[in-house]
C-alpha cells in the first residue's frame, strides 16, 4: 500500500501501521514530509516495517536535505509512475 505524505509528521506512522496491516508499506514523501526521509529518521521508519521510501527530488534541494542511503530520491515524472503502478493510495 502506497502512502502519500506532505507533512513531516511522525506521529502518521502509526495511522500507516493500522491501514496496511500486513500489507507491504511505501512511503513517497512530498513537499515538508521530505524531512522524515534524512538519516536520523531511517531507524523510526524502519520500526514501522516500511518497505520503500520515496522522497521528492525538488522538494530535498529546496531544503537541502540528502535522504538516507536506504531511500530513493525521485523526480516528478518517478512519483508519476509510482502513483500510477501503485494498487492502492492513501494519503495522509
């Protein structure tokens, strides 16, 4: 299950735990949620069984953060294709 997220609030990893259940979890982070993609979060999110991180390119250079190693950095086009092969969106 694909969550989108635009805000840097940690306290969602829970909602995502209950939604997905035993479902796979990715998380594509938007505008502000970037901020949960920085190496200091990688062990909270991995505490939530997240699979796969996406973080907006544009959104990491405005800020001027580096995702952690584990996360993909993805331009607007990627995001597009991610949304698009995703079974399942829900955004936070």
């Amino acid at each position: 299950m694909l969550f989108l997220l635009t805000t840097a609030d940690a306290s969602v990893l829970d909602t995502v735990d209950r939604l997905a259940a035993d479902e796979d979890k990715e998380l594509l982070l938007i505008s502000d949620a970037v901020y949960l993609s920085r190496e200091a979060m990688a062990e909270a999110l991995s505490s939530h069984s997240i699979d796969e991180v996406y973080a907006e390119e544009a959104a990491l250079a405005k800020r001027g953060i580096k995702p952690a190693a584990a996360w993909e950095a993805v331009s607007m086009e990627r995001i597009v294709e991610i949304v698009l092969d995703g079974k399942k969106l829900v955004q936070l």
